[in-house]
C-alpha cells in the first residue's frame, strides 16, 4: 500500500485508513479486521470516544498494544458521552476530561491525531483550541485536527492558531464519497492551499456504493436501512438511484462497485486516505481492494459525471470561461 505524507507533518500514513466505528462490539471481528488491515499496509486507525460507548477505543487500545509506534492513531470529542450536561461539546471542561478517558481506555500515553468531532456553536472556538495546545504541550496530544467543519470555521481555526504561536491543525476528516461531495467545494481546496491532510469518511455512503442498494434495492440488515440517522442522511430517492448507475457502471467495466467507490475518493488529489469502515473481514477485505485500483483521471472523470459536482463557493465564475472579459 502506498503512503503519503499527513498535511506538512512528515509523518508518513498509508493510503487508506481503517475506521473502528463498528469495533468494540466482537473481539475476535475486531482482531481479524486489524490484522487483516495491518497485512495490507494500513497504519493509520481512527477512533473516537462515543464509537460504541468508548468499547471501540478499549478494542483498539488492546489491538494496537504490540505494534503502537508503528501506527498512527486518532480519536475525537464532542458527542455526549454521559448524561451531564457538561460530558460534550468542544468547552475545555469537557476535553480535557475526554481525553484522558481516551487515554485511559485505549491504554495509550498519547493520541496521534486528535479531532474536535464536530464545530461547537456553544464553546468559543479560541476556549477549545488553547485547551487542545494545553493537551499538546503536556505530550497527551501530538497533532490538533477537526472534523465536520465548515470550510469558514476551519479556516477561523487556522488563523487563531497562527496568531497565538498554537500548534496548527494538521488535517481534517469531512464526508465524502460519490453521493456526498460537498468537499470538493471549499474544505479540500483548503486542505490544498494550507497543505492540510484530508482523511475523508463514509467512502461508501454507509453502504449505499457497495451494489446492494439500488431504486428497488434495500437489504434489511443495511445500515441506511437500520440506522434512522443514515436513513435520513441517504433519504432522497436520487441516492438509490446514483447507486444502480454506480453499480452498472463498475460492473460493465469489471470492478467491484465497493472497491471503486474506495478508489475514486483515494483519488481525489488533496485526499490524503479514505477511512475504510466495514462490519466484518469479507467486507473489509472488499474495500481493500480498492489499492489495487490505479484510477486514471479519465476514469475518475466518467465517474464523477454520474453525480451531480457540488456548487462552487462563488456565484460569478464567468472569467473561468475563454473568450469573457477579465480571462486570462
Ligand atoms: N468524523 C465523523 O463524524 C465520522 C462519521 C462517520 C464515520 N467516521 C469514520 O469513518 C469510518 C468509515 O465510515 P463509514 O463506516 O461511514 O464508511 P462507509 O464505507 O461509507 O460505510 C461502511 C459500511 O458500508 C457497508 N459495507 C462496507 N463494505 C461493504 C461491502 N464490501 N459489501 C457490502 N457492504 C459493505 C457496511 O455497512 P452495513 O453492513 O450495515 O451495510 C459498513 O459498515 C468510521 O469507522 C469512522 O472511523 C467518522
């Protein structure tokens, strides 16, 4: 598997990353799947402290125990983890207490990559991030990053960080995948201009690239079809509708649907490694595959042609045209 350098870090990570959300729940399912994982060159694990009430992280910790300095580990804070009112968000209360339980539980002295979970409207964005430099330069943290940012509040963080010396966000971890791509409007383009790393999620919209859905197409134990959060997420009609077009498409040309859908997010130049997620080692073992995919950009542009591209960030992109005033 190749690797490729986290944002300016220098730190090397592979390609793909493997996803823990479902870890926690089966001991023996988690070890295949690590194992399976580290096998094929994976060493980078992303977790966070709610991913099956902390057990993913007590799973993880256990798995990577032998072999810690040779991978790279992430987790994150923001979701409720109690039913106190002051056991989330992003407020230096919380995460100074959320990071130590991660420590804790993944029995580990120190978190690679740490992820505020989501941007929290209640905390000052200041108050979260000097509580991340305080994790920092007590050696609990080695890099701050966030996820589910907006481009604007991301950008906000950056600059907070370089006016108060803070050590920088060296990347993100925003949704993207064929049916979601919002990324590549503003978030990536960042990633781009700050040399900022992007581990991207949900490859395969929950499920919904894998060929099992289509417009007629919902497998009952399917996580868009179970979970009511994803059933809202992946609600419009249009989605299943793109997964029978994705499907064909992949098939008519010999791929597995599930390692294309892989491929073409790790191709994406400013994505540093798609978080693979899977429930077991078959599954997993599908999205693997996807490194064996070399997607040429022809291919990665008939592919994308089956989406819709997301609005660009500005509404005037007449000079973008040859042959208009102000072109060059
Ligand atoms: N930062 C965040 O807010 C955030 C949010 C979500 C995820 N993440 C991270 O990203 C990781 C991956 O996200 P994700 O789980 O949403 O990724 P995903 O690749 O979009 O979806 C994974 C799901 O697709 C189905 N699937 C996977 N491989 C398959 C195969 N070969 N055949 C059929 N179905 C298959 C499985 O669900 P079913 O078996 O249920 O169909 C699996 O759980 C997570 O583990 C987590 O680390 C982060």
């Amino acid at each position: 598997m190749q690797q490729r350098f986290l944002g300016r870090t220098g730190v090397r990570v592979s390609s793909l990353a493997l996803g823990t959300m479902t870890f926690g729940k089966d001991d023996g399912v988690d070890a295949q799947m690590f194992g399976m994982a580290r096998e094929a060159g994976v060493n980078l694990f992303d977790c966070a402290d709610v991913y099956n009430e902390g057990n993913a992280e007590v799973s993880l910790g256990k798995l990577v125990a032998p072999c810690r300095d040779q991978v790279v580990l992430t987790s994150k804070a923001y979701f409720p983890t109690g039913p106190d009112g002051n056991a989330r968000g992003t407020s230096r209360y919380h995460l100074v207490r959320a990071v130590e339980a991660s420590l804790r539980r993944l029995g580990t002295d120190r978190i690679d990559v740490y992820f505020l979970h989501r941007f929290d409207e209640a905390t000052a964005l200041d108050e979260s991030l000097r509580a991340i430099e305080h994790l920092v330069s007590s050696g609990k943290i080695l890099y701050p990053a966030v996820s589910n940012f907006a481009a604007w509040q991301t950008a906000r963080a950056i600059g907070l960080a370089e006016r108060h010396g803070w050590q920088p966000l060296v990347c993100v971890q925003p949704m993207y995948n064929l049916a979601k791509r919002q990324a590549e409007s503003e978030i990536l383009p960042l990633c781009h201009a700050e040399r900022i790393g992007a581990l991207t999620y949900s490859p395969l919209g929950g499920g919904l690239l894998t060929g099992k859905y289509g417009v007629h197409a919902r497998p009952e134990d399917g996580r868009l079809t179970q979970w009511p959060m994803y059933r809202t997420r992946y609600g419009a009609e249009g989605y299943y509708d793109l997964a029978e077009r994705f499907t064909a498409f992949a098939r008519e040309r010999s791929f597995e649907p599930t390692a294309l859908a892989i491929a073409w997010v790790a191709s994406h130049p400013d994505v540093t490694a798609p978080i693979l997620g899977a429930r077991g080692p078959d599954q997993l073992a599908a999205c693997l595959r996807a490194a064996q995919i070399d997607l040429s950009a022809e291919l990665r542009a008939e592919i994308s042609a089956l989406s819709p591209a997301p609005a660009p960030a500005t509404d005037r992109n007449e000079e973008g045209v040859t042959n208009t005033l102000g072109s060059r």
